[in-house]
C-alpha cells in the first residue's frame, strides 16, 4: 500500500516545455504573421519609389531629382562607376518620369504611373548588353490628351448642378499628360454621343485635385489612389448622388463594354437581342404582339443597342417591339428585296399587315429617334386597347383627339378575331381612313359630296379608325355588338373561336359630353347604395354605337360613316350614358421586367462581395498591420507571463484540517 504523505513525483522536462509552448502559441503566432508582414507583405505592397532610386527624399522637387541624376551620371562619364543595364534602365527611368510635371503630380498625389511596363520592356530588349547601347528616351512625353471641348471638363460649380440633376451621370477622371486618356478620346466621344439625352456626362481633369481626390478610392491609411488607374469611370445613379452612391467601371473601356454597363447596372434598362436572317422570323417576328411596332435595327459593327434605343425599349414596350441584326453583305439582296434596305446602319418600322415597310437609312441620335419613334409607335391603323383607349379618343370616360372642347366626336372600329380574314377587313379600313385624310383622292375615286362629313371630321380629329381584337375583348366586343345582332352571329366575331367562322363587323360609336350640365351638376348626399353604385358607373360621356351591315366595299363604308357622322352632328339623336366594360390589359408585363429585379439584386449582391473582397485586399496592404500585430503579439506574451507567474492558491483540499473543540 503507498505510504501516507509520499510526494508526487516532479513532471518531466518535455512536458513542461509542451505546455509553456501550448500557453503562448497566441503570441507566437501574432510574432509570426508580424515577421512575414514586414518582410515580405509590405515591400510587395509598397515596392520602391522613383525617389528611392534616385537615392532622394520623396516628394522632392524636380530641381533635386536633376541634381541626384546629374551626380549618379558625372560617376558614370567619369569612369569611376560601370551601372549594370538594370540599374541605368531603372535610374533613366525615374529621372524622366520625375522631371515630367503632370506625370510627378499624378504619381505623388494618388501614385499613378502607367509607363511602369516600360522598365520590363527596355530589360527584356537590351538584356545581356551595354547600357550604353540603349536608345534614350526611354519615355515619350510628347503624347498628351487635347484640350478638346468636346470632354466638358467639369468644375466645383458645374459639379454642384450635376449633384441636383435626378438624371444619372457619368464621369471620366483623366489627365492631360496620360497616354491612355489620349488613346480613350474617341471611345469617350462616342459614349457621350449614345448617353445624350440619357445621362450627364463630364470630365474631371486630374489637376482638380479636391474633385478628383472625391471620385478616387481610399487606401486604409487615406490615400486616394484610382485602382485601375486612369482613365477612371464613375457612375451615380438616378436620384443618388452622394459618395456611398458612386458606382466605377472596372471593365474594358470600349465603347459597347462602358455603354452596356451604365444601361444594365446604372439604368436598369433591358437588352436587345441580335437575330440572324433565319431566326428573325421564327423567333421575333412572329412571337411579337400583333399590336406592336416592330422595329429593327441593322448594324455594322454588332455592337449591343445604345442607351437611349434601349430607354425607348422600355419606354415604349406597349406600342413596339425591338430587336437588331448584323449587317453582312452576303445578305444584302435579301434584305432590300425583304425590307427595302440598301445598307447599315439602318432603322426599319413594320406596321400593319401588307402595308410597306417605313425604312430610315443612317445613324440617328437620341433626340432624332425620340422623333421617329413618336411618329411610328402606333399602326397606321391603330389597335383599341386599355393603354390607347383614351389616346385614340374612344373612350367615354376622355376626350377626342380635337381637343378637351369638342363636345361630339366619333370612333370607327373593326372588331373580330386575328385571322386572314381580319387581316383583310384591315387593309380595307385602312384603305378607308387613307381615302378620307386625302380629299383628292377620295374625289378622284368618286364625286360624291355626301363622303365629305367623314373627311372633315377625320382631318379635324373627331373621327378615329381603329381596331379590336374580338377574342380578347370579348366583354366590350359583345357590349358594342349585342343590340340589334342574334347572339350566333356575335359569336363569329366576339370571345373565343367555337368554328371555322371568322366574321369581322365593323361599328361606330359616338360620344358626346353635356359641359354645360357637368358644369352646372351639384354633389348630392346619395340616397342610397344604389345611387351610389348608379354615380360611379355613369361615364361622363354618353354613347351611342352603329353597326355596319353592309358590303365590304371601301366606298360603301366610307358612306354610311359619313351618314352617321351627319346624323350625329345635325339630328337630335338618343343618347345613353352607362358604364361600358373595361378593356383588359392584353400585354403581361415584358420579360425584362419581371427579370429586372433578379438582374439587378444579382448585381448588387455581386459588387458588395467585390467590395467586400477588395476591402480584405486594401486591409491586407495597410503598413500598420505589422506593428499591430507585434503590439498584440507582446501584450498577449505579457498577459499570458503574468497570468503564469502568479502564485497558485492552494485548494481547501490541500489545507490541513483544524480540530474542534469540545
């Protein structure tokens, strides 16, 4: 049996040492990291400078870094120094780039030196030969971006009025002595060519130190510096423009890559896609909303759509649909005898069926296709729907396309299903409104004065001819077909198809407002919920609507329509006001809608990880880390060594017993 009060036995000396190692691995570990970040971290993030070659201080003048050259190159005339062809390139090198102003400035200021490339090239051409075989100068300081007016270099006040614009901008920070600002120029112009209309656009020249030093990033430590150096493209977005709002482009700086950008990250605005000669059709054309425009564009260079085509995508995606092609000549022959076009870049309009392409040969700027576009948003002969309705003038709840003081006016619709035979009544009612808004042809085709009230309503916008799509609308179809018509017969032209029987009706529907009674009517207290159901139902307008029964001759058309228009304006005709059905809305929303929100949420989820990642890399640069780490390394070691050193209470175990008295 162990004997009472034998003593533990001493622990051996490699364990002791495992356990002292194991209590100070944090510091050791902070001494470590502190050690690899001086010696290794650092001198890779802040190599040495041109002044540090020139063995001067940094941030010396020019003055001082000729006089450093001229002491280094009297040693090499004189014979008592041979360089090395590494050292000349690197002592040649900081000399010219030092005594050069703008480039000093640039380099001290946000440490910008694009010619550094310049060292490796000279090295690798003239490697294993005399320095004095190398060609001088090494740096060509006579290229320099022109004062052109065209860069609309921006000061602190017209930055102030940019600032209060709600529209985007865009800014270029450049300098005057930077070889690739010059060779940016011509991508610069053409991008504020394609954003005019859309965006701001400006330049901050790199003197305007306060402004230039606002749009470059900051290092940990506070200096700015332009990561991809210059030059640099900042964006603010609509109704932002704060610092936390600036966006930069770190992508290739051409002219599609930049416009492309500010459209989808700035603006939001959907892409256009490119169609082939066999794929136009099948896949555009004929997947296109019957109501819609399509417009197509030719291009010669297959650059994506500029800014302002793609605003009007969005803008006018209820009226049009847009799409582009590549221009090649081996397809020439097919588009002009396809489309009429002769060559790109070209815009071409396709409207209702069988009428001629409207083709627009040459390049447009956003001021001059906001024109055409307006002029070519709606078919010749237009589709009645929930979003023209009050346009066109047909809708009892509006005003005709006269003017807000016209107290009667009128609305000729085709209604029926799409079809061949629908297509042909189209071309027929289009025939129509061409006759009447041309009184000389419609004399020519016929002396017949009675046609004359047609014409003149339609020249003064009282008349509208327009269509409808009786499978869609059926509710309004049957509405304006249902009085006078057997319910068979509505159904040839109104809801769904049930046969092979496609009939298109035509009708006319006069409004008429009472503005002497609007302006006379007092608010009543309703009586009832029946008044106030009866309130809210009646159109300000009343209606009255006309069927057509006879052929389809355009003459006999144009004929009733006249009757009717004269009978409205001269007889005394009953008049109704009720609540007509709605017209649905046709179009869902368009794929880059219901898309955009993903795009977007993508996108911004994929700048805050880049910035994240680019914030851990600044941080993972920043000279104080390694003083940092020693500091915690030491206080770790002294926290931990006085810990250590404090005496151990003993136990109440380990303490003898005390007798009791008693």
């Amino acid at each position: 049996m162990p004997r009472v009060g034998s003593e533990t036995p001493a622990p051996s000396s490699s364990s002791s040492m495992a356990s002292t190692i194991k209590a100070y691995s944090v510091p050791l570990l902070l001494f470590v990291a502190a050690v690899f970040y001086q010696l290794f971290v650092i001198p890779k993030s802040f190599p040495v400078s041109h002044y540090d070659v020139l063995g001067i201080k940094r941030y010396s003048s020019i003055a001082d870094a000729k006089e450093a050259y001229e002491k280094i190159s009297s040693k090499w005339n004189s014979g008592n120094e041979v360089p090395s062809t590494d050292d000349f390139i690197k002592i040649q090198y900081a000399y010219e780039f030092l005594t050069n102003p703008s480039w000093k400035s640039n380099y001290d200021i946000f440490g910008i030196d694009e010619h550094i490339h310049v060292i490796d090239r000279v090295k690798g051409k003239y490697a294993g030969e005399s320095f004095s075989k190398i060609k001088l100068p090494l740096l060509d300081a006579t290229v320099s971006v022109p004062e052109d007016v065209s860069l609309n270099v921006i000061t602190h006040k017209d930055f102030e009025s940019i600032l209060k614009d709600t529209r985007p901008s865009l800014i270029q920070v450049f300098s005057f002595g930077s070889k690739r600002c010059a060779q940016f120029l011509a991508v610069w112009k053409r991008i504020v060519f394609l954003l005019d209309g859309v965006a701001n656009t400006g330049s901050v020249e790199l003197g305007d130190l306060q402004l230039a030093a606002y749009f470059a990033e900051k290092k940990p430590t506070g200096q700015p510096f332009f990561r991809n150096g210059l030059p640099s493209l900042v964006a603010f977005p609509p109704d932002c423009k704060t610092a936390d709002c600036v966006i930069r482009f770190d992508g290739e700086l051409s002219v599609d890559a930049v416009t492309d950008w500010f459209s989808t990250t700035i603006l939001g605005l959907p892409r256009i896609l490119y169609y082939s000669r066999d794929t136009l059709v099948p896949k555009f054309l004929s997947k296109s909303s019957p109501h819609k425009v399509r417009v197509i564009f030719f291009s010669k260079t297959g650059e994506r759509a500029a800014p302002f085509v793609r605003q009007a995508a969005q803008s006018y995606w209820a009226y049009a649909s847009f799409a582009f092609v590549l221009w090649q000549e081996e397809d020439s022959s097919f588009w002009w005898n396809g489309l009429g076009v002769e060559s790109a870049p070209a815009i071409v309009f396709l409207k209702d069926p069988g009428l001629k392409p409207v083709v627009y040969h040459g390049s447009v700027n956003s001021s001059r296709f906001s024109t055409i576009m307006e002029q070519n948003k709606q078919q010749e002969l237009p589709q009645l729907r929930s979003v023209t309705s009050v346009e066109l003038g047909c809708d009892a709840h509006g005003f005709s396309r006269a003017g807000v003081d016209t107290t009667t006016w009128y609305c000729a619709v085709l209604a029926g299903r799409l079809g061949p035979e629908f297509d042909k009544m189209r071309e027929t009612m289009r025939r129509v409104q061409e006759l009447l808004s041309n009184d000389g042809d419609l004399k020519e085709a016929d002396k017949v004065e009675s046609f004359s009230p047609a014409a003149a309503a339609l020249n003064s916008r009282r008349l509208t001819f327009a269509w409808l799509d009786g499978e869609a609308q059926k509710k309004y179809c049957y509405f304006c077909l249902h009085s006078g018509n057997s319910s068979e017969s509505i159904y040839d032209t109104c809801g769904p198809r049930r046969d092979m029987a496609d009939v298109p009706r035509i009708f006319i529907v006069r409004y008429k407002r009472n503005f002497t009674e609007e302006n006379l009517k007092v608010e009543t207290k309703p009586k009832g919920i029946w008044d106030t159901m009866k309130g809210d139902d009646v159109a300000p307008a009343s209606q009255l609507v006309a069927r057509y029964n006879g052929s389809d001759e355009t003459l006999q058309i144009i004929e009733w329509i006249s009757k009717i228009i004269k009978d409205g304006d001269s007889r005394d005709l009953p008049s109704f006001r009720t609540k007509t059905p709605e017209l649905v809305p046709e179009d869902a929303d368009p794929i880059w809608v219901r898309g955009a929100q993903k795009v977007l949420s993508k996108i911004t989820i994929k700048q805050r990880i880049h910035g994240i990642i680019t914030g851990i890399y600044d941080r993972l640069g920043d000279p104080r880390n390694g003083p940092y780490l020693l500091l915690g390394a030491l206080m770790s070691f002294g926290a931990i060594w006085l810990r250590r050193s404090r005496p151990t209470p003993p136990t109440q175990s380990n303490q003898p017993s005390q007798p009791t008295n008693m």
